[in-house]
C-alpha cells in the first residue's frame, strides 16, 4: 500500500523545499522528492556557488588594487583549485542547512526520480548518494501535488555542450584550469556573471549576445552603462551578433561570430560558455499522460500554482519566468496557502526584483522607461550618480547611476533601476515602496541615513521632480 501524504512535493530546490516547509507549518503532512542535490541548481550550481565565486574575484581585484587604498600588496596571485573548493564548500554547508530545515518542519525526505501515476499517485525509482534517513523507491499518494522540478540549461544547436570545451554553467563553476580565452555566447545574467568572474581572474573574455544590448531585460540607460564598464575592464562584446559554427581543436574552440550588417569573423578560444537561458524539467514525470496542459516547455498554472488537473500544482522554473530562486519560493508559499483556503494575494510579478551580481552590480525592479511609455504611463525620470555620492568615493566605487520611472500623473513609482556597488542589496527598498504603492512625495519626505549608497535612491526621486540636491 503506498505511503500517503496531505501534500508532495517534487524537487527541493529553493521553490520546492520552501513549499514543503510551509506545506508543514500549515499542519499539511509533507514530504519532498529529490534526486540530486537538496537546494536544487539554485543552491548548488546557481545562485549560491557563482556567489562565492564572484567573492574571490572581487577580493583578487582588490588585492591587485590595493595601493588605490594606500596597502601594499605584493605577488598577489590565486591558486584556483581553492577558489573553487571555497565555492563548493559554501554550497554543501547551506545545503547540509536545507536538510536540517526539512528534518525540522518534520517533512520527510523522498529520495529519488518522481513519476504522476494517476490521479493523487507518485512513483519514486531510486536515485544514487541518498542522505541519511531519507526514504527510498516505492509508491506514493497525496491529495495534492506541487511539481517544482526547475530548469536546465538551453541548448542551442550548434552550441551543444561536451563538458570539455563547451561549457554550460555546470562546468564553468567548476574548471580546472584558468582558460587564456573564453567566448560566451548570451549576457543574461548567468552570462554576464561568468564574464565578470573569469574576466577578473585574468582572462580574455568576448560576449556575443544576438539582441540589440546586454543584459537584454534591464533599462536601456543601465544596460549602456554596463556596456561601458564592461569594455574598459577588457571585455570584449557583440551585439546584434551571433554564432553561428564552432570548430573543436584538441584543446581550443573555434567559433564563426556573424556580426550585425552580415558580417563574420573567427575567433579562436580555450573554452566557450553557452549561456542562452534555460528550459523547464518537464520531461519523465508523467504531466502529458495525465493530461497536465503544457506550453513551450512550461506548466501552464493559475496565479496559485493550480494546473488544469486538479490535485496538481507546478511553482518555480518550470511554471514559467521570471525564472528567480525568490519567485519560486514566494510561489510556493501563495501556491499552498491557497490549499489551505488561506486566499493569499496573487503575485505582482512586474514587482519582483532581479539582480546581477558582477562588477559593477545591476539590479532593478518593475517597469523600464521605455516599456512604461509602451504601456501608455506618461513618465518622471530621476538619475543620481555614483560620483555624486560621498559613500561610494570613500568606498572607491564613483562610477554607477540609480534611475527611477513614475508615472507623472498619479506619482506612483513603477520602477527603478541601478548598476553599481551593493545594488543588489539596495534595491529592496524600492520593491518595498512599489509593493506598498508608495508615491513620490512619500519618498520624497523619507529620511534616508548619511553617509549611505542609499541616499542616492533619495536623490533620484528627488531629481525625477526638480528638487535634486548634489548634482
């Protein structure tokens, strides 16, 4: 007889595992199914790991910098094995955290390959390295079933990668060796990440992105900006390009670059990073047989997770984007609190930030200036930069710009957008305020502390409507 639950989950990544731990505090008994890593891409191959990474980098290039701050730092130099290692360490603590989290919330753990079996019903099939107390293969049933499987890397053809010269985000977090060059095709932001990353550490890095900038969902100011910074730091990038062949060495890439106006050229390099976004985990876990309705890849879903099957509900990556960690989870708690007859509110999904974390920072949230046009809204733009702001020059970060977008008519902020330092953390108090649907003058009259990189958020409201101060 199969096991029952009230709800299962299938994958534990950050949307997965966050649906089960609130599943069970709802007194919903609980398990997750997970085959490969608890945390999912996000924690182990992702968000978390690049982080590290990125951390390293920025500490390299502070060290070789040093004497910008008036330190003295000889033969500075890496040892990339324990880079890597240090990156890969971090991962297995926070996931090593997950599982105590679970045990905690007293959500059991399913280890293995889930498939719907009909209606309420989940076959597991063993998978290897279970954690310890975890169950294993057998059948299982629940009332409801939330699919939080995720995404894997897209792969174009052409761009099919061989874990040895072509490169997905999987072996980019991971290599042996510091590769001299490295083309990467897409500057999204996985990307553009692994640009910063590998472009600090001391190799020739070209972008190639096929649409008209980089960073192609960000503020057209903003991803100009980014172009700029990345270009004096010796990336070399493309637009309006794209590849169109890769020739394989023993040991080095060929890639034929078809540039905007039909033009092509060569270029020869180490490694290449396909980086061209990512397709959800549909495959294998019986969805079409039960007659879940799927579009492109996606589980199509309601604002609260609820398929066209009753009893099964699909959050995260594979329910479609913004393909976010903290999309997913807050998908996750909304999707299973409306199980419960909670009725949350449906998810704002133009409020929900995105971030990129290479040098300089991007993030922003909500609508951009010319999409605001686009949808009609008559706009107030307000700029501050970096060089204006006593914070960033004593930090020795001058060079950035904070924007944001209202609507002229009712002051209502739809959006904002930033690149430069720790914007990744700054803007959570624009998301606050659009969330609360704060206006202009109620920003207007906030005090914000000094010295801080957050008053230049302060300024950029206050130069939307005449009243800027230090510039």
């Amino acid at each position: 007889m199969a096991q029952s639950y009230d709800v299962i989950v299938i994958g534990a990544g950050p949307g997965g595992y966050v649906t089960a731990i609130r599943a069970a505090q709802l007194g919903f008994k609980t398990a997750v199914v997970e085959k490969a890593h608890l945390g999912g891409i996000c924690l182990n191959w992702g968000c978390i790991p690049t982080k590290a990474l990125l951390r390293s980098a920025d500490v390299y290039h502070n060290m070789l910098h040093a004497k910008d701050f008036g330190l003295i730092a000889k033969d500075v130099s890496f040892d990339l094995a324990a880079v890597v290692k240090r990156s890969r360490g971090v991962s297995g603590q926070l996931s090593q955290g997950v599982g105590f989290l679970l045990k905690k919330n007293k959500v059991d753990v399913i280890w293995g390959s889930a498939k719907l079996k009909g209606k309420g019903a989940v076959t597991v099939t063993a998978a290897e390295n279970p954690p310890k107390a975890a169950l294993g293969a057998g059948d299982y049933a629940a009332k409801h079933i939330v699919v939080a499987t995720g995404a894997r890397p897209r792969v174009l053809p052409g761009l099919e990668p061989d874990k040895k010269l072509v490169w997905t985000y999987f072996e980019a977090m991971v290599p042996e060796t510091m590769p001299k060059s490295l083309l990467v095709v897409g500057s999204g932001a996985i990307g553009i990440e692994f640009a910063s990353f590998f472009r600090t550490m001391g190799a020739e890095v070209t972008v190639v992105e096929v649409l008209p900038q980089v960073l192609p969902v960000e503020d057209h100011e903003i991803a100009a900006h980014a172009r700029k910074r990345f270009e004096k730091q010796g990336i070399k990038i493309h637009t309006d390009a794209k590849v169109t062949r890769l020739d394989k060495g023993e040991n080095d890439v060929t890639a034929t670059i078809e540039l905007k106006g039909g033009k092509t050229e060569t270029l020869k390099v180490d490694r290449v990073i396909a980086a061209v976004g990512v397709v959800g985990n549909v495959e294998g876990l019986g969805l079409e047989e039960l007659g879940v309705k799927l579009d492109r890849g996606l589980v199509v879903t309601d604002p609260f997770g609820r398929t066209n099957v009753e009893g099964v509900y699909a959050i995260g990556d594979v329910a479609g984007p913004p393909m976010l960690a903290h999309k997913a989870e807050h998908e996750g708690v909304i999707c299973v609190e409306a199980i419960k007859g909670l009725h949350p509110h449906a998810m704002d999904k133009w409020k929900i930030p995105g971030c990129t974390y290479c040098h300089p920072q991007v993030a922003s949230v909500g609508l951009t200036e010319l999409k605001a046009k686009e949808a009609g809204i008559e706009v107030r733009v307000g700029r501050f930069p970096f060089l204006a702001n006593g914070k960033a020059i004593a930090l020795g970060e001058p060079e950035g710009l904070v924007k944001t977008v209202f609507d002229a008519k009712t002051g209502q902020l739809v959006g904002a957008h930033m690149i430069g330092a720790e914007v990744t953390e700054l803007i959570q108090g624009f998301v606050v305020a659009m969330n609360l649907e704060t206006t202009e003058e109620e920003l207007m009259r906030t005090v914000f502390p000094h010295p801080t990189l957050s008053e230049m958020m302060h300024e950029s409201v206050l130069d939307a409507y005449g009243r800027v101060i230090h510039t």
